[in-house]
C-alpha cells in the first residue's frame, strides 16, 4: 500500500485553476496591450502571478500534508530549511543564468524590460518542472520523457496565444480575446503543473477523463486555430498535394 495516497489531496484543483485563470486573464486584458505582440511582458508577469497563486492554495495550503511526506520522500527525511531552499533555488538559478546568457548574447543584458521577462519566463520554466522532482526515484528518462511532455505544452501554450486571440477577436473584441487568450493559456500551464503534481508527487493516479479536462481540453482550445495547417500536412503526407 502506498503511503503517500493517504494524504488528502483537494478535489477542487480544476475549480482554484479555472478561477486563478479567468482572475489572471481579466487583469492582463485591463492593460490593453496589442494582442498581435504575442507573449507581452504584462501576460507574463500575471501568468507568474498565477502560477504563486497556485503554489500557495493547492500546494502549500490545501495539500499541505501530501506535500510535507513528499518533500519526506525526496529529502530522505532531512527536511529542512537549507535543503528545502537548495532543492527550490538551485534550477531557477541555473535558468535565470541561461535567461541573461542569451541577454548578453544579444546586448540586451541592461535592459529592464528584459530582465522582467528574463524572470518572469524563469519562473514559468521552474514551476512547470518543479513537479519532476517526484519522478527522482524512476530514473533519468522517465525525467527526461515527463519534461519533453511540459516543454510541449509550453510551446504549444505561448505559440497558440497569438492565433487564439486573434482568431476570436472579430467575433467578441480585441480586448476581450485579449483575456480569453491569457485565460486559456494561464489554465492550460496551471492544469498541466497541478496534474504533474497529483501524478509524480503524491502519486494520485486519476482517470481519463479528469486528466483530460485538466490538461486536454485546455490544448485543444489553443491548437484549433492551427488545425487547417494540420490539415495541409495530412494531404502532404497522405496525398501528395
């Protein structure tokens, strides 16, 4: 019998993501930033927002047993402030690091617009595989496997806002594609982090159907717009068109 399935783990975590979501989408759709500039540095910052808001209600708070034999299991029992702080600090030091490296690279290392989003991404980047930490005991490709995975969303999230937003812009307003994009967008990273977090950290295996309203259904919404491409790529290959 696994012990760490007897920590209660919050049965709301689709209602706290979606409302964090739309709370995140609303505010960054107040700034009123052009939606045709793609990942603004006010979405990023507010999905940064979501994403503390998120560690504080689900994690810390809600599932505050579950995550204490967790932090247990990976620490081997040498829970403490030192090495809860190495565990945390270390990969988001590691890509900040990268973030400035690229900065230098391209002379923009000076550049307050740039160090916000430098950090802002580093934490996106750290919530998302903050999770993996679960999967230590698996081995180095199921680690690897689990990242591709984050890494796909991720792309798919910050590449589909732009086609989101501006292919429901004619029918509701700019503005108001505006935040539904960065909703969808904020709620796609948020179920995908929280799935990750049932599965790997507390080892609460969920069904099919759950799983896919969490993290599905979120992917489908930001990848319709690129369907008619997909589409192309099917005739390509099938047909030769």
């Amino acid at each position: 019998m696994n012990p760490y399935q007897n920590a209660p783990i919050p049965k709301i975590g689709i209602p706290v993501n979606i409302g964090i979501s739309a709370v995140i989408g609303a505010l960054v759709g107040m700034v009123g930033e052009d939606i045709e500039l793609g990942i603004s540095t006010g979405v990023l910052i507010g999905m940064t927002l979501g994403f503390f808001f998120q560690e504080a209600l689900l994690v810390q708070i809600l599932s505050r047993e579950a995550n204490i034999q967790f932090q247990s299991r990976i620490l081997q029992g040498e829970v403490n402030l030192r090495n809860r702080i190495t565990m945390l600090l270390g990969p988001l030091l590691l890509i900040i690091a990268i973030g400035f490296g690229l900065a230098l690279w391209n002379g923009l290392a000076s550049d307050s617009t740039t160090i916000v989003r430098i950090i802002c991404v580093s934490f996106i980047i750290m919530f998302g595989i903050d999770p993996l930490f679960g999967l230590y005991d698996k081995g180095v490709l199921a680690i690897f496997g689990a990242s591709v995975v984050y890494i796909i969303i991720l792309q798919a999230g910050f590449d589909g806002y732009d086609e989101l937003a501006n292919s429901i812009s004619p029918y509701i307003g700019e503005g108001v594609a505006f935040s539904v994009a960065s909703s969808v967008v904020m709620y796609l990273l948020l179920s995908a982090r929280w799935t990750y977090y049932r599965l790997f950290c507390f080892n609460q295996v969920e069904d099919l159907g759950k799983a896919f309203i969490d993290t599905g259904l979120p992917l489908v919404l930001v990848i319709i717009p690129y369907f008619p491409k997909f589409l192309e790529m099917l005739e390509t290959m099938f047909l030769g068109l």
